[in-house]
C-alpha cells in the first residue's frame, strides 16, 4: 500500500479558477478531490494547501 500527500498551490488554483469565471468550484472540496485521484493500492496520508505567506 502506497501513501500519498497533496500538495494544492492555492493561489494558482484560485486564480485559475476565477479566470475562468467558475465560481461554482471556489469550494471545491479538496480532500474529495484528492481522493478520487488515488489509485487502488494508494491511500491519502494529507493534503496541505499552500497559500500566501507573509
């Protein structure tokens, strides 16, 4: 069994998003998300959502 971590680049995501004008997917739900990405014998350890540092 093989684990997994996400990373999600938020502000690319973000301004991706609203480029396109997709406002339906501002919450998208990121640990679904990842999830469904998984192969079989993979499993989700994390997912670590990386925004804007001061």
């Amino acid at each position: 069994m093989s684990r997994v971590v996400t990373y999600i680049d938020g502000l690319n995501l973000y301004y991706g998003i609203r480029s396109k004008k997709w406002r339906k997917y501002y919450w998208l739900d990121l640990v679904t998300l990842s999830q469904s990405l998984l192969k079989p014998e993979q499993t989700l350890e994390a997912v670590h959502y990386l925004g804007i540092r001061h």
